[in-house]
C-alpha cells in the first residue's frame, strides 16, 4: 500500500491511496487545486479508478468535476447521507463495515457523523485511517455548521473512534495540528477529555 499526502488550499489535505502492483489508484477528498492529485497520477503513470469523498463540503469535493473530466470513467463513492449535497452522481454508496479493494489493498469505511450527517472514514490495510474532518491531529471537526450534530460527534468519538486500534495512523482532512498526521494511541489521552469536555456540555 501506498499513500501520498498532499496539501491543497489553505490547510486542507487530499489523499492519494495506490498500488505498485497494477498502479491502481483513488483520490480522496479532490478539493480545491485537483490539478496537483492529477500531476501525481500522471506522473507515476498511475490508473485511477475510484474517487472517495469523506463528506460533501466544498473544500472536500471542489475539484470532483475537474477530475471527472480528466478521468471519466472514474468512479465517486461517498455515503448515501452526502448524495443530494455532492453535484455529481454517486456510483458507490458506502456505509459501516463496507470494504473495497485496490489490486491488495483493503479499504474499510465507517460511518462516522458528527461534522455532517455522511461523513466516512476509511481504514487502510489496518494501518492507516484517512478521518476527513471527524478527527484532527489534536481535535475533532465543527458541528456548528448545517447538519453538524454535536451529540452524535460524542456518539461517534467515543463509539467509534475511541474503540478503534492504538496502531491506526491517523491522516486527517486539515493540516491543524504540529504535525501532519499521527498515531491514534498519542492522541487518544486527548481525544479522552476532549469526549469528556463534549459530554459536560450536551
């Protein structure tokens, strides 16, 4: 398994997951200046074959379109929740437990809302997992804005995330911490009081 992790905008992050095997490739989260996930895939004469969109705000699935014209027969997947808000069609719907696969690579989606009512994480070879916005290095996303819900960010941090193996590499939709990615067991001790500090508030 491959991952390259590549900034865009202000302090987003999109993902590229591939394999050496058959060089078959997915972006996850083209948001905004998709032109540099195109010049990696070009450049490492990679095959695209799947675009993965961890929820549907702009900063995540901005560049969908440009992507799709350059790769047509690529195919979207996200959660049934996020369908009506992403303005392309959905070839894929992903919910809890779902797996896929890219040549060896094993994906696994959970449905983690909070942030907004489809958001997904994905787990990679049980190595690592791309959290999108429901958890940063250091915090977890907003639920101020429409569809964010902050009682079921305290459902999914505590239910979900908190069960998930001290050895996941986190990689995270936002460059917001002192460090672009990390191993959930050292931040598990914040995410602990962060959960806490939720459920004093709810």
């Amino acid at each position: 398994m491959e991952l390259k992790q590549i900034r865009i905008g202000s302090d987003n992050f999109s993902y590229i997951i591939y394999s050496k095997k058959n060089n078959l490739a997915a972006i996850v989260d083209p948001g905004f200046e998709p032109e540099k996930t195109i010049k990696f895939i070009i450049n490492n004469n990679l095959t695209l074959i799947y675009i993965i969109i961890t929820h549907h705000h702009s900063d995540h699935s901005y560049g969908l379109n440009s992507v799709k014209k350059y790769y047509p027969k690529v195919k979207v997947i996200a959660s049934k929740e996020d369908e009506e808000k992403i303005d392309v069609d959905i070839d894929i719907f992903v919910n809890d437990g779902d797996k896929l696969k890219i040549d060896e690579i094993n994906l696994e989606f959970i449905l983690t809302p909070g942030h907004t009512p489809g958001g997904i994480c994905i787990i990679v070879d049980d190595k690592v997992i791309l959290t999108g916005d429901t958890l940063f290095i250091g915090d977890c996303g907003r639920t101020d804005l429409p569809g964010g819900d902050l009682h079921i960010m305290y459902y999914t941090l505590k239910n979900k995330i908190m069960t998930l193996s001290d050895s996941l590499i986190v990689y995270p939709g936002h460059d917001y911490g002192d460090k672009p990615y990390d191993i959930l067991g050292n931040l598990k001790p914040n995410l602990m009081i962060l959960i806490d500090d939720i459920r004093k508030s709810l």
